[in-house]
C-alpha cells in the first residue's frame, strides 16, 4: 500500500527539521557561510537559521496537519524557564538595553524543545547521540585542518584555537562527554564503538583546550556514569589510572603557574559584576553580555584603574543576578531544582547500567563547570547546552 499524503507530509516536515538542525550545529563550528547568487551577496550564520528554524516551527504547531509531525511537548522544566525568559525581557525593556541576547535564549530555549519534539518517538531518539557526536568530531577535524599545531597539547595552543574560545569549547566536550560514556557502556555493540569513539574525542578535546574547568566537570560527570556501571570499582581504576597519566604527562604543576594573573583578574571581574548587580538587585541591568558589556569596561577601570580581559562575570549564577536580578535568579533556581529533583531521583533509584545515568551526570558537571564559565553568555553554547538538557530528559526506553 502506497504511504498517504499526511504521512508523507509528516515525513518531509520532520526531515527538514532534522537538516535544520544539524545545520545549526554545523555552522556554529564552521562559521559564516558566504556568497553571491546573481550578483546578490549573502551570509548564512547558525544565528539566523536557529532563529529561523525555531520561528518556522512555532508557526507550524498552530497548523492542525503539521503539528502532528512535530508536537510541542510539555516539560516539568518548561514553566520557570518560560518565567525566567519573560524576567529576561523585561529586565531589558526596563532597563532600556540591546535585545539580542533575548533573541539568542529565545532561540536557545526553543531549539531545546524542538529538539524534545523531534527526537522523542523511539525510532529517532538514537539519532540524538550521534548529533552531538558529529559537532564534537567536526570541531577535531575543523582545527586538524586549519591548525594542526594545536594537537601539540601545549599549554600555549590553546590560544591558537580556529573554532572559537578554548573555555566554551572545553565546555562542549566536557558536557557530553558523559552521554557518549553512558551510551557506550548499555548501547550494543556497533553503536557502543561508534559512542567510544566519540568520548575519546571529547576527552582529547578537552586536553586541547587546556580549560580547567571543563577538566573538573568530565572528571565529576565521568566518575558518576561509571558509580552506575555493574563493575564501578574496576571501572573507577581505571579512569583513576587515566588520571595519574594525564598529570604525569601534561605536568599541570607546571602551566598552573602560567595563568596568576589571569585568575587575580577573574576575582577582580567577579566583585566587578557583584557591584553592578546590587545596582538594581530586583530585576538587573538588563539580561545578556552586550549589556553587561556596556557598564563593565568603565566599572573596572574605576575600581582597579586598568582594563580587564573580557566582559562577563565568569560565574554563571552571577550572570543572572547581575542581567535579570532577584527575581531572574529565583526562576532558574527554581528551573534547575526541577532538573536536578528528578536527575537525583533516577540516579539514586536506577538499576545498575542504567541507560539514563546520563541525566545526572552531565547537570552536575553542567553546574560545576558553569560556576568558571557562564554556558549561557554564549550563543551556539547556550544552543547546545539547551539540546543537550532536552536529551537527559528523554523518556526511558
């Protein structure tokens, strides 16, 4: 029997969405696309197509015939994050800032339940894994081809990185480093290779970055995956093992040294935000970087009488204090205590090999790493990070 036209409209929707998205993530490591049709110059960024995408598909979900392909589906975690998004604009509408950092989280948060909708039937959700198992190997290859000189592993090639800032980077590898190491240790055997290969990548591109930060959350997030594992005390060796070579061969004793100063001037940054935030302690003095951005330079060079080196707080909890006040801070309390309840729930209750000891895995070393580097200061990282929660939240098998 030949397919109906409303399963073959279904199909072609839900297939664009799937290109859309790896397109998006794609681009954000890629970069710009640029070019002419017809003497008509045009840039493609993953900015405008996250955008785009999101808007093409809240248009569809008000079309009876194509919402079925890809339904909006309700979450626990959706009610404070829509809270924090509507404090989020206010804070600049008030506070009379830039809107584009609204419209990255706007683009960030909708990409998350997009990407919920998509690959939530069984038969797709396997399709996930590999998502974010393609970006991390495209960042590897975009920086072999570019600048193989950075797989030297030195300290000081970190700053020679192509893709982007080693910290956010380190944050991509060391966030889902622990779905590969859980898919890995329950998937069958194909799929268990393929995911082992993407968690070597992301251990190595954690090495790359040289990000201390993103060390410490695949340390913690590793370390909870195998707690899970049937022989935990073999497989904890065994990572404690991986750990006393990478200390005996990259001699962290050595390059801690070489960033003083740059840690003296985080704690300077840090009391820098803390100041403009108790400013307006309600509701901020506006959500987003180019906000912040706007008020530091001068803060900083009143309080220390030089410029600093970058132009957010570093911690991801002030970020919200200082954008979004009290009151945005209370929203994503609340958002994260939702995601951390049923995270801790699955984890102290799930039988040994757990296909889901992924979820709190990886919000753990999320908020670790989050308090040296704000995910959400970031455009294509907030996107991620944002896909990335949409997947520990999947249903169990």
């Amino acid at each position: 029997m030949s397919p109906t036209p409303s399963v073959s409209r279904e199909t072609l929707v839900v297939s664009c969405f799937l290109v859309a998205v790896a397109a998006v993530l794609a681009l954000a490591v890629s970069g710009a696309i640029e070019g002419s049709i017809g003497g008509v110059e045009f840039r493609v960024r993953y900015k405008g197509v996250a955008r785009t995408t999101v808007g093409a598909w809240m248009i569809l979900l008000l079309v009876p015939k194509f919402r079925r392909a890809v339904p909006y589906r309700w979450d626990a975690a959706d009610g404070p994050l829509l809270l924090f998004f509507v404090v989020a604009v206010l804070s600049v509408v008030c506070g009379g800032g830039h809107m584009g950092d609204i419209r990255n989280l706007w683009a960030a948060i909708g990409f998350g339940a997009l990407g919920r909708a998509l690959f939530y039937p069984v038969e797709r959700r396997h399709l996930f894994i590999h998502y974010f198992g393609g970006m991390v190997l495209l960042v590897i290859a975009h920086e072999l081809v570019r600048n193989p000189e950075v797989f030297e592993f030195s300290q000081f090639s970190r700053y020679r990185l192509v893709t982007g800032n080693p910290n956010p980077l380190g944050f991509l590898f060391a966030m889902t480093a622990p779905l590969f190491l859980a898919e890995a240790l329950t998937a069958s055997r194909v799929r268990a290779v393929v995911t082992s290969g993407y968690f070597i990548a992301a251990v190595a591109g954690v090495l790359l970055t040289f990000s201390r930060s993103a060390a410490l959350g695949l340390l913690a997030s590793t370390v909870l995956v195998l707690w899970q594992h049937p022989q935990r005390r073999r497989m904890l060796l065994v990572a404690g093992v991986g750990v006393l070579v990478f200390f005996a061969v990259q001699r962290p004793d050595q390059w801690y040294g070489t960033r003083t100063g740059g840690d003296t001037d985080r704690l300077r940054i840090l009391h820098t935000a803390a100041t403009l935030g108790f400013e307006d302690p309600v509701l901020g003095i506006g959500y987003g970087g180019g906000n912040l951005e706007e008020r530091f330079p001068d803060r900083f060079e009143e309080l220390y009488g030089r410029s600093a080196f970058f132009y957010h707080s570093g911690n991801q909890v002030l970020d919200i204090f200082v954008g979004t006040g009290l009151l945005g801070l209370l929203c994503v309390g609340w958002w994260v205590r939702v995601l951390f309840v049923r995270a801790w729930r699955e984890f102290r209750h799930a039988r040994r090999q757990s296909p889901t000891a992924d979820q709190f895995a990886m919000l753990a070393g999320v908020a670790l790493m989050a308090m040296l580097e704000p995910p959400m200061s970031n455009g294509w990282l907030s996107i991620v990070l944002f896909l990335a929660i949409a997947y520990v939240r999947r249903p169990a098998p």
